[in-house]
C-alpha cells in the first residue's frame, strides 16, 4: 500500500502548474554585442598607470575599458580561464564605464 502511493506521488504534476498548462515562456535573451579581437599587445594602451600590474591583467582592463562603446572586446575562453584577465576586464568595464 505504502509503495503504490509513492509510486502515484511520482506520477502527478509538479506543484503550481495546472494539467495541460503551456510551460511559462522565458524571456528573450539580451543582444549580444559585436565581438572584436581581443588586446594582444604587450603593452596595451590605458588611460591609468597599470605598471607594475601583469600583462594578463593589464590585456584585460584595456579590453574592457574598450568595449564601452558598440563592440565588445573580449577573449571569452581566456575571460573564463584566466582570472587576471578577468579581473583586468571587469576592472577596466566599471572604471571607464563610470567617465
């Protein structure tokens, strides 16, 4: 007796949803934004003195101080790899974002 109600308790709708109802429509994912080519270059340009920071960090913090404007740029396999790249380019995203 005690299997066959856990085996009915499986088999009914999860709680808040009406039988036959439609699954409730996710909203659209934002635009992404162009990508561009990520900072390569071993001293990118910044409107702040990085000196003294790594050059991952320093490549970041260029890429998201550029990507301000229409186009982003961002190494995005790098973005989630290496964590002074991030760090560089949320750091340079905030910061220029703010002038």
């Amino acid at each position: 007796m005690l299997l066959a109600l856990l085996i009915a308790g499986c088999a009914t709708a999860p709680i808040g949803s009406a039988p036959g109802a439609a699954p409730a429509e996710q909203p659209a994912p934002e635009p992404q934004k162009p990508q561009a080519p990520p900072t390569t270059h071993p001293d990118p340009p910044s409107n702040v003195n990085l000196q003294g920071f790594p050059l991952p960090y320093r490549q970041g913090y260029a890429d998201g101080c550029a990507s301000i404007g229409a186009v982003e740029h961002k190494d995005a396999t790098r973005f989630k790899s290496d964590g002074q790249y991030r760090t560089g380019w949320q750091d340079g995203f905030a910061l220029c974002k703010k002038k």
